[in-house]
C-alpha cells in the first residue's frame, strides 16, 4: 500500500532517476536532487533552473532561465481550491512538499465527517503551512500552526490569504514543540486532530538535543494527552528518515490504542512520475483514526 499524491494539475513529476528529479512547478521546470532515485533516468528536457550539490554539503540553484523571486501554485482537492507562494529556497526546497497533499486531503476529509460540531487542530513542525490551510478550509473551527521558524511561519499566513481563507480561526506560533506541548497540557487544552512532521535531528532553543529515533515516542505520549474525548485523526509524518512505515504504525497504535481503541496505518507517500509510469517514494506515513 502506498499514499499517492496524484491530484496535482499545476505540479508535475516527470521523471526521476541517477539521483535527481524533473519536476514541472506551474510553468517552470526544476531539477533537484533525490536520494530515492538510484535507477538511470530518460531523456529528459533542460530545466529551468537545477540544484548543484556542493562536495561540502548544501548546495546552490543554477539558473538556465530567468524565474521570477516567487510565483504561486493551485491545488484543488478534499479541501477545494488552495493556492502557495514558490521560492527556490536553500537545501533545495521551493516551500511545498508536493507528495504531502495525499495526507492534506485525509486531515480534510476527517474533518468535513465531523461537520455540525466545532473541530480544533493541532499541527506542529507545520512549515509554510499547507496542511494548516487545508484544515481549516475544510471547515475546521480552530487551527493551531507551530514552526520554530518565523519565517515559515510568515509564509504559511500567506498562503493562508492566498487560498481566501485569511479569515479563518489559525493562530500562528513560534515555539519549541515540545516545550508548547507541555505548556499546552498544563493549560488542560484538548484537539480533535492532530498531526506532526517532526525532523530527524535537531536543538531546542536552549541546546537540547533532538533525535526522531530516541524522542518520537515521547513526543507522540505527550501530544496524546491532548487529544479530546472524541478524536479524529493523529498524522505522524517522518520525512527524511530511515524509520520504515510500520514504526509509526506501531508507536501509534501502542500510544493511541489503550485510550481510544481505534487503529493506525502507514504507508509511503508517492508521487506518479509521468515519463515511464514510475512512483517515487518520499518519506514515511502513519496515520490513526478510531
């Protein structure tokens, strides 16, 4: 089993293979690297611009034709109509995950099944925001948007206004997870759904070590006892990670299952490539519903 992302219209998966991928970003073409990509790749057309590894580590865009500073993409799926700002950003990154719209599209579909009581969210490590805007298109009553980032967080309120739903209840905060957790256990606050793209290492504000393979457990412990008497959904995503679907398949079920019966599921999350009908995983999925 595997979760396709395969809605898309203005984003496209050409093709992938020695280590890289050709994609089409609205009317722009990119090639960036993918380590999942380890078969040889066709013919492929020239980008428009390309990410060039360093030795060293990191890397810079290559620019074969002018792009524009931003340009913004459509999605339409379970929410309806979203739009986002594009940038080539450092690491490779342009600000959007495309694989990740198969999990915006569940979060939203839960949701909507819920309709006729007021649903909150909780998303935490939410980047620029897309899943945070799919929430609370779908109709969700409050969504709580959590990156350490300010800057992620600016953007994820831009798309927010791009895809007309800036009048909608999200509050955006800049904090350390796990220390907004525990303020919001204190606090006796409860969420519907929940869902979480923690990073595989990293530290706190104050040095503190974070490890996805030792702290995910406990992570996922604490933001439990948030959760309200009658949950949605928890999303428990690991991009870039060596953990294997069924891991958070499992630290789910053992967290989740006690309280609130229910059971999970993982899988990878894909993207079609349209050249030679391949898919290319890109990262790990668990999902939980009762």
């Amino acid at each position: 089993m595997i979760y396709l992302a395969d809605l898309w219209q203005d984003f496209e998966l050409i093709d992938a293979g020695d280590g890289d991928k050709l994609e089409r970003w609205g009317p722009y073409r990119l090639q960036r690297p993918d380590p999942q990509a380890v078969w040889p790749h066709g013919a492929w057309p020239k980008p428009d611009a390309y990410y060039l590894r360093s030795s060293s580590g990191g890397g810079t865009w290559q620019m074969l034709k002018p792009l524009p500073q931003t340009w913004t993409i459509d999605y339409s799926g379970a929410a309806g109509k979203l739009t986002f700002r594009l940038e080539l950003m450092g690491f490779k990154h342009t600000g959007l995950f495309p694989e990740q719209a198969a999990n915006w599209d569940f979060c939203a579909r839960q949701i909507k099944q819920a309709a006729g009581r007021p649903v909150r969210i909780l998303n935490l490590f939410a980047y620029t925001g897309a899943a945070s805007v799919s929430c609370a298109a779908a109709g969700a009553a409050e969504v709580v948007h959590l990156d350490a980032s300010k800057g992620m967080n600016a953007r994820a309120r831009e798309n927010l206004q791009l895809s007309g739903h800036g009048d909608k209840n999200v509050r955006f905060i800049s904090d350390d997870a796990v220390k907004f957790v525990e303020r919001e256990i204190r606090r006796g606050r409860r969420y519907d759904g929940i869902l979480m793209d923690p990073p595989a290492y990293g530290r706190g504000p104050s040095g503190e070590l974070w490890k996805i393979e030792d702290n995910l457990y406990g992570l996922v412990e604490r933001c439990a006892r948030l959760l309200s008497d009658r949950p949605l959904f928890f999303l428990l995503n690991a991009y870039a990670t060596s953990l294997a679907p069924a891991v958070l398949a499992n630290v789910l079920d053992l967290v989740l299952k006690p309280a609130y019966g229910g059971h999970a599921e993982a899988a990878e999350l894909c993207l079609p490539a349209t050249a030679r009908g391949l898919v290319l995983p890109c990262g790990a999925t668990g999902r939980w519903t009762p």
